[in-house]
C-alpha cells in the first residue's frame, strides 16, 4: 500500500506544453527525489531534496525544476514538454538511510 | 564515486525452481546498506530485501535471501520456489551510511527476471 502518490499514471501532451508532475507522501519524509527511468530501465536521478525550501539537482542534467514548498509536496515542471521529455518518472522519500527509498507508481509521460 | 554492477541484463528461471542475481558494487566505505528492489511490469517499485553491511549475517525475507559478501564487494540475491509473481525487473542498490550523502541510492541497471510456467 502506497504512501506516496504520484499523479497523473500516464500523460500524453503535445510538444511546447508546460506540465506538473505532482508527488505527495504522508510518511512525513524529508527527503525525496525524482528519477527519470529511461526505456531500457535504468534509474537517473534529476533531483532531489533535504527538505522545505531546499532541493539540488541529480547526476542527470534534466530540463526539469521542482519545489519543495511543504514537506509533503515535491513536484516537478517542465516549462516546455519535447519529445526528448518522453520517459518514466519516479517519484520516491526516504527516512533513514537504513530503510532505502519509498517509492510511488510512477508518470508515464509522452510528449508528441 | 559507488559504484553498482549488474552483470545479467536478464535471467529465466522454471516455476518453483531457484535464481540467484548477481551484483557487486565498488565502495571506500565501510558504513553502507544494500538494496534489492523489483519493479513488476507497469507497477511500483518495491523493496524485496536490505542489508547492513556491519552485519554479517545474510538477510532473508521468505523466500529472498541475501549472499553478502563484504571482502569482495558481492551482494547477491537468491529467489527460492520461484513464482510467476516474481517476473519483474530487479534492481540493486547501495547507499552510504555517513552524514552528508544525502541518503541518496545508487542503482545499478537492473536484471530482468523471467519466470516460466
């Protein structure tokens, strides 16, 4: 069972469009990140976030921003969706580093 | 930088026989955890087992068992009685125990698991 909900599952949008991907978690984590998951299944991470008003970007340079304005809350905008966009993004918090991440269900995005 | 090595894209294994993926992953330090997470077709990504790596004892939960290995930086997975539930992708992971990581994973590209009937 999921504490962390990542909407909307799938999106399809035409290119130029701007976009939110919304993460939300009620684990009360302060860290979270947001992976891009390419088509052959690796994991890169774009960003991520120590905790209110603090986020970095990952080893992946990405179009992308986020915001972490409550705890809760850690979405990600593209500003003007490209084909290139296309991909799997992960949505995942964490506590302690002994229990690994979180993860939510993912947004499928394809951008025509 | 760590390092996480997958070395089996993909593996098959027979309905209710055993699988073991590998994964070595390359550290300086001595403070870590290790991950094994399975992300089944078109479903969330969940994790299958942890391991401290000051703890010598091998994790297991049911039917997933760890084959840790420190000296030689191997962090296996065996599957026993495998069911076809079980297909999915399986990511290794590491994380580093100290301050000022923040906490972050470091994956490495995933086996894909099949099982056959």
């Amino acid at each position: 069972e999921a504490d962390i909900y990542q909407t909307p599952r799938y999106l399809v949008i035409g290119t130029g469009k701007k976009i939110t991907l919304e993460c939300s978690q009620t684990m009360g984590h302060d860290k979270m990140y947001w992976y891009q998951q390419d088509p052959g299944m690796e994991l890169h991470l774009i960003h991520y976030s120590y905790g209110v008003n603090s986020t970095e970007k990952g080893d992946l340079s990405s179009e992308s921003t986020v915001s972490r304005i409550r705890t809760e809350h850690f979405p990600l905008t593209l500003e003007s969706a490209r084909p290139s966009h296309t991909s799997q993004y992960l949505c995942a918090s964490s506590e302690l580093p002994a229990y690994g991440y979180t993860f939510g269900s993912g947004t499928r995005l394809t951008v025509v | 930088a760590q390092t996480v090595t997958q070395s089996q894209p993909e593996m098959s294994v027979q309905e209710a026989e055993t699988v073991t993926l590998s994964c070595t992953y390359d550290t300086s330090e001595s403070d870590y955890y290790l991950f094994w997470y399975k992300q089944p077709p078109s479903r969330q990504m969940i994790l299958v087992i942890r391991q401290e790596a000051y703890k010598q004892q091998n994790a297991t939960e049911n039917r997933f068992s760890v084959n840790f290995q420190k000296a030689a930086k191997s962090f296996s997975l065996k599957i026993s009685d495998s069911q076809l539930g079980d297909a999915a992708m399986y990511f290794c992971a590491y994380r580093s125990g100290g301050g000022g990581s923040n906490y972050k994973l470091t994956f490495g590209k995933g086996t894909l698991l099949t099982v056959n009937p």
